[in-house]
C-alpha cells in the first residue's frame, strides 16, 4: 500500500505545481515582487503565488516541465518499475 501512498503524494505535487503555475499572476505579492493588491490572483493563494514564482524565476517556462516529471514518477512507482528500468526508458 505504501507505493499507492507515494504515487498519490507525487500526483498531488503535480497538480500542485501545475495549479500554481497555470494561476500565476506577475502582479501577486510574493519574495520577488511587493503589490499593493491585497487579494492574490493564484487560485492556492499566498502559498501558491510564492512557489510558482519561484520556479518561474529559478527555472523560466521550463518550470512547466515539473507537472510530466511528478507524473513520471507516479507511473514508476505504480508500475513497480525500478531506476534501472527507468534510466533505459529515458536513454532509449
């Protein structure tokens, strides 16, 4: 049951990470930008504007690419496949 747990989590990280971004608002107050506006845009709120700046800051629009990665991982961990199965599937 513990891998169904797992893949849950990194399913639930995606579509964190998914929703904060697809709800990023330049105008929301996060550690990188001071607004005035008191209500944030990002549908996860504070929590969800801050995150998704930073990875828009750290890593620009290749930040999407972190949704596919938690879904990866979650099919791995469901479909029992090990690193060693999973480097192969990524060099092939």
């Amino acid at each position: 049951y513990i891998r169904w747990y797992v893949a849950i989590a990194l399913g639930a990280c995606a579509v964190f990470v998914g929703m904060s971004l697809i709800t990023f608002n330049l105008y929301d107050s996060t550690s990188f930008h001071f607004s005035t506006v008191v209500h944030q845009q990002n549908a996860l709120g504070s929590i969800g504007a801050q995150f998704a700046a930073f990875l828009l800051y750290m890593f620009g629009t290749a930040a999407f690419l972190w949704v596919p990665f938690f879904l990866f991982a979650a099919y791995l961990v469901i479909a029992k496949k090990g690193m060693h199965e999973s480097e192969r599937l990524v060099s092939a």
